[in-house]
C-alpha cells in the first residue's frame, strides 16, 4: 500500500485505506436507506425526513464539534465515534432483519450518524494537512475524492440497491462493518499531532474564535455562504431523488441504483483532472463555470422524463463538483492554521451541511405540496440569483490559492 503513495507517506496510506472502507459502507447505506423508507412508506416528506435526520446534527452540534476537535486527541476521537456509529447500524440490521423497523426507528439511527459525522469528520479534515506536505495536498485530495468518487458513487450505490433487494438487512451490516474496520486502521496513524496545549476557557470563546477567523477571511466567507445555500436548494430537489427515479423517470429500485452511478463517472473524471485543472486553469474560473453547471442541472432535471437525458446531465454536474470540491478544500487547508482548523472546519460545516439539512426538510414540503418537479424548478431559479450575487466575490479565488500558505506550514 505505501508503495501507491510513495510521495504522501505511510501514515497517508493507512487515512487512504480507512477512507476506502468507510466510503464503501457509507454508499451502500445512501443506497439503502431511502429504499428502506420507501418500502415503509411513499409520502415524500417521510422519505425526505430520514435524510433530514441524518443531517440535523449538523445545525445542532457542528460548532461545538469543531470545537472538540481542537481540544481532543482527534485520532481517538474519530476511532470512538467509528465504534458508536457501528453499534447503531447493529441496531438497524437487527431491526430490519426481525421485521421490527419502523420510520421513527430508521430517523433515530440516521441521527446518531449524522451526530458522529460532525465529530469524526471535522476531526478527520485535519489528518490531510498534518500528514501530507502542502505542495502535496491537491494530490492527496485528488486521492480521497477518487476514492470516494469509485467506492461511495460506483460501485457502492448500485451494490446497496442490489443487496437491499436481496436481504434489506444486509447492506446495513456491511455498513456496520465498515464503521469497525474504520476504526481499526485509523487507530494505526502515528502522525497526527496531539492538540495544541491552551488554557481552559468556555467552549463559546473557542467556538467564538473560528467564527471570527472564517467571517474575516472574506473569500473563504464567500464560498461557505454559497454552499450554504447551494446545498439548501441541491438537497431540497435530491431529498426526495428516490421518488424522482420512480415517478418521473419510470426506473425500478435496481435502475435507481445504476442511476445514482452517474454520480460516479462524472465525480471520477473530476476527481482525475482536478490536479492539471487547477494547474492549468485560474480557480476563478473553475469555480464560476460550476455554478452554471448547478443551474442547468436543476432545469435539465425539472423538464426531462429520459433517464439517460437526466444521467447525462448528473455526470456534468458531478465533474464540476469533483472539482469544485478540490478547490476549496486545498484553499482551505492551505489557509487555515493548524490550530484553529477545527473549529473553522466547525463554522464551515455548520453553513455547508446545516443548508443540507434545511433543504432536505424543504424539500420534502414543496414536493408533498406542489410536485416533485416544483423542487428542481425552485432550485434552479434560487442557483441562479446565487451566482448573480457571488460572481464577482470569487474573483480573488486564483490569486488566494496560489498564495495561501498555513501559519504551521
């Protein structure tokens, strides 16, 4: 395995294989789940709620986790939390498999995921930067995200949809799984650094501290407030994707599966040439092209019924943000010092995944209200009021990336 990162280190190597892992039991799951929920029940606002469950703790808890992770030893941190998230999936499995699972069930289990995500992954965002040197971070990116681009999008969601309708129990243990094996390889990295000694003080001055560094770095403000409400809108129209798959585009639960692969080939091909991308083209650029993809996405899937028209458009889509996602991950890991990683890790997380939230709970009110299109309509008439506003504020992106070096570089 060291042999395939010879640049980025041994201890790279192990964060590489426990991300593989995770990443393939988190697809099947996300393949899952909504199927799980629609075999309960078909109202959109259920199926959308357990999406919703799982991405709540992220406006509860995100800030305060950001700040836990700069106070704890966050190797220990992400191995506790792989523990408890495996236990829950535990829960699931024996519940699907004893015909006892309900929907209440399925949201308190989604919860207690998303609560260890906001841990584990804010505590996780800092391994790359401590392991990695920082003229290596885009390929070490470029490495998770294809990582998570073949497992997570390839071959797990088609895998999940496959192995629900074989036994539903079973993909949820394979997730079980893969929150132990996790947790085993991460237990093995000996390069990331102990917290920085500080005095005691109330957890709300250091949550306070990230706040204010993020609000006054104004390009890295930017980009949080614009997923924040990109994500509000993306996950109002793909809350309720299962039910789109079914209704509009006339797919089975096996073809729902291959569909979602479209998110794959289109984040590989990202993920591979985000590197030269950004090399080679300004991150100005990159990141204005991307907000048009996201309005056309949302137009294309509004009017469409073809399946293939609708895959088409999600490997497009998926390229942008394959790239997008490199970019603003090396600005952030580039700019953000070592110490206060988690807790800006925290606010930014909070506005990112906290619009995931908001929006999977929206959406399941417009499309129960209005149709399941409404939500891909309103999606992509809020993208584009969104790129008006922010074009001209990522214009310092190119030069910001180029110059940005980390205080403990």
């Amino acid at each position: 395995m060291r042999a395939l990162f010879p640049r980025l280190g041994a201890d790279f190597s192990k964060l590489w294989t426990a991300s593989a892992v995770s990443n393939l039991g988190d697809g099947v799951t996300m393949a899952a789940g909504p199927l799980l929920v629609a075999s309960i029940t078909a109202e959109p606002a259920a199926v959308a709620g357990a999406v919703f469950a799982q991405q709540l703790p992220w406006l509860l808890f995100a800030l305060i986790s950001g700040a836990w992770a700069d106070r704890l030893d966050r190797r220990r941190l992400v191995v506790t939390v792989n523990l408890i998230r495996a236990a829950a999936m535990a829960t699931l499995v024996v519940a699907v498999a004893g015909d006892a699972v309900t929907v209440p069930l399925i949201y308190a289990v989604f919860f207690v995921l998303g609560t260890g995500e906001t841990l584990a992954d804010t505590a996780a965002s800092a391994f790359v930067p401590a392991l990695v040197p920082t003229e290596r971070l885009p390929t070490a990116n470029a490495w998770l995200g294809a990582t998570f681009t073949v497992l997570n999008q390839f071959a797990a969601k088609p895998l999940g949809a496959w192995l629900f309708v074989v036994a539903a129990a079973v993909p949820f243990g394979v997730n079980a799984l893969s929150f132990a094996a996790s947790a085993a390889l991460v237990a093995g990295i000996g390069g990331i650094p102990a917290p920085e000694p500080r005095p005691r003080r109330p957890l709300r001055t250091d949550i306070a501290e990230g706040i204010r560094w993020l609000w006054q770095h104004r390009l890295l403000r930017t980009l949080a407030m614009t997923m924040a409400c990109g994500n509000v809108v993306f996950c109002a129209a793909f809350a309720i994707f299962v039910l789109y798959a079914f209704e509009r585009l006339g797919l089975s639960q096996l073809g729902y599966g291959v569909l979602l692969t479209a998110f794959a080939v289109g984040g590989l091909a990202g993920t591979v040439t985000a590197p030269a991308l950004i090399r080679t083209v300004s991150a100005t650029a990159l990141l204005r092209a991307g907000l048009l993809v996201e309005v056309a996405l949302h137009a294309t899937l509004a009017l469409t019924r073809t399946p293939w028209i609708a895959a088409a458009m999600i490997v497009v889509f998926s390229v942008h943000a394959a790239v997008w996602g490199n970019v603003v991950t090396t600005l952030r890991q580039r700019s953000i010092p070592g110490g206060l990683y988690g807790r800006v890790a925290g606010v930014y997380s909070l506005l990112d995944l906290g619009g995931a939230a908001l929006g999977s709970l929206l959406g399941g009110a417009v499309a129960q209200a209005y149709g399941i299109t409404a939500t891909f309509w309103t999606a992509a008439a809020a993208m584009a009021v969104i790129t008006l506003l922010t074009w001209r504020a990522l214009g310092p992106a190119t030069s910001t990336l180029r110059s940005a070096v980390p205080e403990n570089a």
